[in-house]
C-alpha cells in the first residue's frame, strides 16, 4: 500500500474504531463503578451527632458512606456523580452502638442482601477501654475480624472489601482539646486513662493520650493484617486516622463528627479508595 493511500486509510480506520466503542458503550458496556455498596459499622457511619439540631441522634442523611446531604459529598453521592447506576442501590447496616462483636451479625445481613453487593465499606473501631485488659482485647478483636471478613469474601465473593481506620489524628485532638475554654476542657476530665484532661487544673494529660494512641494503632494494625488475608480487601492505609480534627469537625458533644466532619471524612476516605472502587 503506497504511503498516500495509507495516510488516507489511518484516519478512517480510527473513526471507525472509536465509533465502534462508542457504540459498544451505548450498548450497556459494564460500568468501572459498584452497582450497589453496604457499609457495615457503627455511629460515625450513620452520621450520628451531626445534625447541629440534634446532636444526640443519629443523621443517616450526613453519612459519610451513603448520606445524601450535598455538604457532605458523602462515598454515595460520589459514585452517583459519576455513575447514575448505584442511585437507590446504597444500603447502611450499621448502628451508632456497633462494636465488634455485632460484626459477624452485620456480615450475615449483607450475604443475605439481593442483589449482592459490590462493595461493602466495614467501618468498625476498636473499643479501647483503660481497664488493664486492653492488650488481650486488641487481639480478640483480631480474631473476630479476621472471622467476620472471611465469612463476608466467602458469603459475597464478587464484592471488594474496604476496611476504615480509627478516624482522627491524636495530635490534633490535643490542639482542640488546648485551645477549648476551661469549662468546656473539664468535661473530658476524670482519673481514668481514657480521659485526657486533669481537673481542677484542666491540663492535658500527655501520658493518658499516648496510651489510648498505642492501642489505637494497635487496632488499626489489626484492620490492616486482617483485612490482607482476605481476596479483594483494601486497608484505607491510616487514611482515617491521620485525619486533622478540628473544632468546627466535632459535634457538640465533642466525641463525634459535625457534618464538617463527615464531609471532611468523605473527602479523606475517597482519596484512598476512589482507585479501589473505580476498578469494577
């Protein structure tokens, strides 16, 4: 073929390729995005405090998983944005008292859904309790979680697994903690190891926060080894957990996330898992 006729060819060959992928697309070509996605956990999943006006409920509107509020940008509406697809197959299974120990219950209850779902976001802390046992219950905790994902790669073997950190860097929360008036800093006051203020004093306790970080990591260091025993599991890699809290992040109770929060953790998580959920 003589080059003349071969630099006519070239683009006709092209437009007709792209038109062929164009028309395969149109056509119903598989989304790269889940179809359908569950999050198993506790509060911070069901949005609970964030509503300013009802700091003690939960708001499944401002989850940072399925919530549908546009402040919050939540995992859901992200994926809608990109794929109408999953709009009303978004399911949340969690409660504001969830713990580990409901976790195997959560799992049952998403292998039951139909269709089954393509992504599941387990969002699930580990309880340090200053109480001299901690160390015995982060291994626990272990073995339960690695029981409770296997059995959901088993009972949903379609499905990629997300697992979240504990949400909040410990640096941070000294600096909101610092900067509160004395009134407000006294409430986290008391002899235990959990609570980081001294009273009358309200000075903070460095010693309480590095013990409650050490089992914090702890746990987390549990999420990451058990999540990499299980096909089409991916650790958030501390993305939770490095997350810069500020005062405007927390609700009014101080413990749980404002819808700034959850925005905030939205945005934190989907830098960590867009690629994972994208891959479908």
């Amino acid at each position: 073929m003589s080059s003349r006729i071969w630099r006519r060819v070239v683009p006709i060959l092209c437009a007709a390729l792209a038109a062929a992928a164009a028309a395969s697309a149109a056509a119903g070509h598989p989304s790269k995005y889940p179809a359908s996605l569950v999050v198993i956990g506790g509060g911070d999943a069901v949005g609970v405090g964030a509503d300013a006006a009802h700091p003690y409920r939960d708001a499944p509107a401002d989850s940072w998983v399925t919530g549908t509020n546009p402040a919050v940008n939540s995992i859901y509406s992200r994926v809608v944005a990109a794929d109408p697809a999953l709009r009303g197959h978004a399911y949340n299974l969690s409660s504001d008292d969830a713990g580990i120990d409901d976790l195997g219950h959560l799992v049952a209850k998403t292998v039951a859904l139909s269709p089954k779902p393509q992504l599941v976001i387990v969002d699930i802390d580990g309880d340090v309790q200053c109480d001299g046992k901690d160390s015995a219950r982060v291994a626990d905790f272990g073995t339960k979680l690695g029981t409770a994902l296997t059995t959901l790669s088993h009972g949903d073997p379609g499905a990629r697994i997300f697992v979240v950190s504990y949400w909040g860097s410990f640096s941070s929360y000294v600096q909101y903690l610092r900067a509160l008036p004395l009134n407000a800093r006294l409430k986290h006051a008391g002899k235990s190891l959990c609570q980081f203020v001294s009273a009358p004093s309200g000075t903070v306790e460095l010693s309480h926060v590095a013990y409650v970080e050490k089992f914090a990591y702890a746990y987390d260091a549990q999420l990451k080894a058990q999540c990499a025993k299980v096909p089409n599991c991916r650790y958030d890699g501390g993305a939770a957990q490095r997350l810069d809290t500020t005062a405007g992040d927390l609700n009014v109770t101080q413990e749980d996330l404002s819808e700034q929060g959850q925005a905030k953790l939205a945005a934190t998580e989907w830098a960590a898992m867009s690629s994972f959920v994208s891959g479908f």
